[in-house]
C-alpha cells in the first residue's frame, strides 16, 4: 500500500515536470530553459526535480521516448496496412498522433538544431514498414524495400517540419491528404488538370 502511494506520488511530480517543460517550450527556446524554470512551474524545488531527472534535456528525451512509443502502438494496430504504394494509413496515423497536442509536438519537432524527435518516428516508422513489406513481397531484396522506405517515407518528416513551421493556412488533414497523394500519384500526376480522387487506386499499383 505504501509502495503503491510512492509510485502515485512520483508519477504526479514527473507529470507536473514534463507538463512544466511542455509550458515552457511554448515561450522560448529550449536551450533557455532552465532546472530552475522548470520547478518554479512545477511548484516544486530544485532538489525534488533531481531526485527524478538529470536535466532538461533528459525530461524532453524522456517525452520524445514517450511519443515515439505511442506511435508505434498506433503503427503495430495498422501493420496491415502499411503500403510503400499507399502510405495513407501511416500519414493518418501520424496526423493522430500529432493532433493529441499539436503546439507542443510542433515545437519539439521544430527546434533549432534538434532532429532528435523526428529521427525516432522515422526509425520506429522505418521499422514497420520494412516488416510489412517483407511479409507482402518476400521476393524483394531488403536493400532495395529500404530504399523504398526511405524514397517514400523520409521527405514526410521535413514535410510536417516545414508545415509547423508556416502559418498552418492549410489544416493538417489538408496535409495529409496532399502528402499521401503525392506519395500514391506522384509529382506528374498531382499537377496534372484534373488529378484522380484521393483514395482512388492507381492503375500503376494494382496487382495481377
């Protein structure tokens, strides 16, 4: 019973710290965020966030770890349908992940110098998709699936980037959609006049 009020109590002063540090992030930098700031906004000491965390950094590695997991939960629910020749799925599910707190993944995504978040949900991603693929063409060189994966999936991570990092005019179901189009047409296709609808399979990627 003790031992269960401890654990209560440590998971309400981390969440107390890493919701301080999501705060924070929104007004500055993280290279200006300090322990102090941090417990100040927790309404703790000092003392109380080292018995926990090593630092600030450790607290975001500690919150990107947690977002990553969540992702491939989400990834391992979609296996299935995880597809080099429509990656719809995979977008959507990031979208939903992304959506549980949109402001605050946007800016761990978006620091200066820091692609620590997005190469983690590439990997997680990378790592999906490439067992799903093997399970759908067994024939198919690994090397060449990872190329592949790498063609269709690594631009999604700069694409989301350079989205927080514009005035979001277009929603992020917008994006989505756009993404995945691109990703199932192609560039040729998706300038052309009058594109085919989103969803619809592309005769290039049906099987015999």
């Amino acid at each position: 019973m003790l031992y269960d009020t401890e654990e209560r109590r440590v998971r309400k002063t981390k969440r107390a710290i890493r919701n301080a540090f999501a705060a924070l992030l929104a007004e500055k930098d993280v290279n200006q965020i300090t322990v102090k700031d941090i417990a100040d906004r927790a309404d703790i000491n000092r003392k109380t966030f080292y018995n926990h965390y090593r630092g600030v950094y450790q607290v975001m590695d500690e919150i990107e770890n947690s977002i990553v997991d969540d992702f491939d939960r989400m990834l391992l629910e979609a296996r299935e349908q995880i597809d080099l020749r429509n990656p719809a799925a995979v977008y959507e599910k990031l979208t939903q992940l992304l959506q549980k707190d949109i402001d605050f993944y946007g800016n761990l995504l978006c620091m200066n110098g820091n692609n620590s978040l997005r190469d983690k949900l590439f990997s997680t991603l990378k790592d999906h998709a490439l067992q799903s693929m093997r399970a759908r063409f067994p024939a198919l060189p690994t090397r060449e699936l990872e190329l592949g994966i790498h063609f269709t999936f690594s631009g999604l991570m700069s694409v989301y980037q350079h989205w927080f990092q514009s005035d979001r005019s277009l929603s992020l179901d917008e994006l989505t959609k756009t993404v995945s189009r691109l990703s199932f047409y192609g560039v040729s296709d998706f300038l052309s006049v009058s594109p085919p609808p989103f969803g619809a399979e592309s005769p290039a990627f049906r099987r015999s």
